[in-house]
C-alpha cells in the first residue's frame, strides 16, 4: 500500500475529498466524504485500496469512491474507475477485482398497492416468505436447469427466465440493460454446474428479501413517477449471480494473477508490460484474449443473476398472492440494477468522448433522466437507484439526475457499506439480543446461516442516512423515499 498518499489528500468539493496524482498513479482518486465520515471510517486500506487502482493502465477521468467505500479484493468495495478501451493496442485494462466474486450482485425493488394499515397478519407472512424463498449456502430449492436452460439463461438473462415461466416479460423493461448483456460462453464445467441448481436462491451474508414500507418521501415528483406514496408495502431482493459467478471471477482471477510475477514492491507481467502495486488488481487489457474471455463470461454470469431476481420475484408474487389474494397482490417490478459490474459506457472525459469499461464494484448506475435506456415512465426525473441499508434501520430510493450524467461516470452509491467485519460483528453482537430486539420494533427476522444475524447486525454497517446525505451533498443522485423493514429473509 502507498502510505505517501495522505500527504496529497484536500478537500475537492462539498462531500469530495481528493488524493492528488503522485507516485505511480495515473490520475486523482476522489472519495465520497466528509471530515466527519472519513475520522470516523478511514482505516487506511481503503483508500489505498483506491490509490492503486489509479495506477491501471488506460485509466481515464478520476478513481472514485463512493460514500460506502470500505475494504475489498484489490479494488475497495464502493470503487468506480473506467478504463478508456481504445487506449494503446489493446485498449486500456480490464479487472476482475474491479468487478468482484459476485457478479452482478445487485438490487431490485417491487412495488404493491397494499397499505401497511391493511396488511393482514405479519407474522404469518414472513413465515411463509421463509418457506417460499429458497436462502443459505446451498442450492436447495433452486429450480434445476439442464444444459440447454442454463445456456438459455446464460445468454439472455431475465428474457430466458420469464420464456422458462420464472419471469414476467413485462418487467424487462424495468430492469437495468433490459436484463440481458452480450455473451454467454467461455464458462467453465465447474462454473456451470454451480448454476445448474441455483437460480431462484437468494444465498447468504448480506443477501435478502425484504418486506418494507414507505417510511417517507423526500421528492414528491419523482416518487409520483416511481408509483411510491407514504404507507406503501414495498419489497426488496438483493442477490447475485450465486456459485456461478462466484466461479467465473475465481477462475478468471486465478488466470490472469499467473500472468505477474514480484517486481520489488510491485507485481509486473511480462506478456502485457503492465506493472502493478498489488496482486489483487491483475489485469488485462480488454481487447485481448484473455480481457475479452473475461467480459464474456462475467456478462454470462451477470445474466444469471438478472434470472435469479426474477425468479426469486415470482417467488414473491406467488406468497403474496396466496396470503392476501385480489388485485392488491399484485407485484410490480420498479427497477432492477445491477452494482457489481464492468459496463461499456460512452463518457465524456475532460471534454472527450470516450468509450470507456467503467468498473462499478459495490456501486451502482445513475443515469440521467434522457438516458436512451431508460423507460419513458423515467424521463425527465432519473433513474431509480436502489440503497438498501440495514435490516433495522432502512433502505433508500435515489434518482439520478433529471438529465445528463454525473461526474463519477453515472455512478452512485449501492448501500450503506460495513462498518465491522464480519468477525468483529460476531464477537460483539449477540444474535439472540439483537433478533428479540427488532422484534421489538416490529421487524420479523427469518435467517438460516449460523451467525448471519450478528455479522448483519445494524451496528456492523454505517449511517445509511448519512452515506445518502454525502452521495446528495456530491450531487451524485437525490433522495426519492426511505423505505423501513417489516419482514427480512436471509440466508
């Protein structure tokens, strides 16, 4: 790590702070902060962490962090860093560390037309969501895909899942990328056996399904736009791409960190003349074979996750429909996006139009309201952008701008980022204590993984309504609506 960093740190902005190029970087690293956030989080590695990954190859703009920055796999989790793919011969580097083991984690939200006042009994339901929504770390309860399904869905994300009759394909357009990206091959049989049982699985750690309400509305505009009103019963699903892309990033990693070799403090490949500060960062650049194997398969497995959402949706509507029945059972889907992920974008750069591999690795999208991609029910308000928080404290709705893009490539923050690690979190919450008391507020907590719900724990995380005042106070996307937990189902 570069202990020379914090002699170039200053203030760039209202919640930014800057660490001047210097040493081996190729450009500034921004963080998403303030005096307050950073005494009370900055632990040295993360912003380290993002010191070194201004060091890659083709890097263009700023590194970012957004404001739940904390430590990852080479890149700190909350990084965004884009790499410009027409820079040199091959175009500038992509990473694997820069997208993460769970490819395409992400978030969706749905939305219902039941009152918190007229939902009947609770209880009864988060037991029966427990039943319904296959969760811990195994596969038990997927739907078992034969080789052509799985490549099915490999290649068409959501669109497979709803052809299969796990989907709705009136939710395609309400999902980031329509829920499908380019590629589908390059998998190995290991990866791909570990897909073959697990779609329609939440997994474990910090994934979940979460019945909320709209605790209140910060924007009146853009929550008429997103169908939200104060009272709403809401659900919430955060899961990925489960052993599958957990396998891709394994074996891609272990592929290209072959490629370096120790260089002093440093680690350099001979085949690319790339010399990097930490091994975690391997690297490839994107036109070669082995950057171009890499976005393929991380593509597969970001449409397997796509189908797990919407599996695990109809999951959802089928309880919910069970349990009250009528109209009002029925689920829509808001949005879906995607916060581990390598996209390419067209940016502009200091004035430059760029085509440009953004690195989102625990961050998330924000497009502008006239972004091409979006739904027309967006337009001229933003991009949902989906924060959840912690299972007792509250998750939130941002929009991205009303149009154009942010200075951090679109990108915001995608949650309320750790605080604790999960070791720290189990030798000091005691599960029992904290399962009682978030019963006593009326929260309903169903996990299945030994020592989950200490390594959960509200206090592991960061202020959520803090990190959505920095990410507002960096006029990166506006609060839309607060959402509160009633019911949480995890792994």
């Amino acid at each position: 790590m570069d202990a020379e960093w914090k002699e170039h740190v200053e203030q760039d902005a209202d919640c930014v702070f800057r660490i001047r190029q210097h040493g081996e970087m190729r450009t500034d690293a921004l963080l998403v902060t303030d005096e307050a956030h950073w005494s009370a989080h900055s632990d040295d590695r993360s912003p380290g962490q993002l010191v070194n990954t201004a060091t890659l190859p083709g890097i263009v703009g700023e590194a970012w962090a957004m404001a739940d920055w904390h430590f990852g796999y080479g890149f700190p989790i909350g990084g965004v860093v884009a790499t410009d793919i027409e820079w040199g011969e091959e175009g500038g580097v992509i990473s694997p560390g820069g997208v993460g083991f769970d490819i395409n984690c992400g978030v969706r939200l749905c939305t219902t037309d039941i009152e918190l006042s007229d939902l009947p009994d609770l209880k009864e339901l988060a037991r029966r969501l427990a039943n319904r929504i296959p969760a811990g770390v195994s596969s038990k309860g997927g739907a078992r895909l034969d080789e052509g399904d799985l490549q099915q869905v490999l290649d068409e994300g959501a669109k497979a899942a709803a052809d299969l009759g796990l989907g709705f394909h009136e939710d395609l357009a309400a999902i980031e990328s329509h829920g499908q990206l380019e590629g589908g091959g390059g998998l190995s049989q290991r990866a791909m056996k570990r897909g073959s049982k697990a779609l329609g699985t939440l997994g474990s750690g910090n994934h979940f399904c979460e019945l909320q309400v709209v605790d209140r509305i910060e924007d009146e505009a853009a929550a008429a736009a997103f169908g939200l009103r104060p009272g709403q019963v809401c659900a919430m699903i955060h899961t990925g791409s489960r052993g599958l892309g957990h396998q891709v990033c394994s074996d891609h990693v272990s592929a290209l960190e072959s490629e370096y070799r120790g260089l002093g403090d440093a680690w350099h490949s001979d085949r690319w003349d790339i010399t990097l500060p930490d091994r975690q960062l391997a690297a490839a650049p994107f036109h070669s074979r082995e950057g171009q194997a890499y976005f393929e398969a991380m593509q597969a497995a970001g449409n397997y996750a796509f189908a797990n959402r919407s599996a695990l949706t109809q999951n959802l509507r089928d309880v919910l429909r069970k349990h009250i029945g009528g109209a009002d059972a029925e689920v829509e889907v808001l949005y879906d996006v995607c916060h581990n992920i390598a996209k390419v974008e067209q940016h502009e750069v200091h004035g430059v139009t760029c085509n440009c591999c953004v690195h989102r690795k625990g961050a998330t999208r924000a497009l502008g309201g006239d972004h091409p991609e979006l739904a027309s029910r967006f337009s001229g308000v933003g991009q949902p952008v989906l924060v959840p928080g912690d299972m007792g404290t509250a998750s939130w709705i941002l929009a991205g701008p009303t149009s154009g893009g942010n200075r951090a490539f679109s990108s915001s923050c995608h949650g309320a980022g750790r605080r604790l690690s999960r070791s720290a979190a189990r030798r000091e919450v005691d599960s029992q204590k904290l399962r009682q008391s978030l019963l006593d507020k009326g929260i309903h907590i169903h996990a299945r993984t030994p020592n989950v719900l200490a390594e959960e724990a509200p206090e592991a995380y960061k202020d959520v309504d803090e990190v959505i005042r920095l990410t507002a106070g960096a006029d990166l996307a506006r609060p839309v609506a607060r959402m509160r937990p009633l019911a949480v189902i995890k792994g």
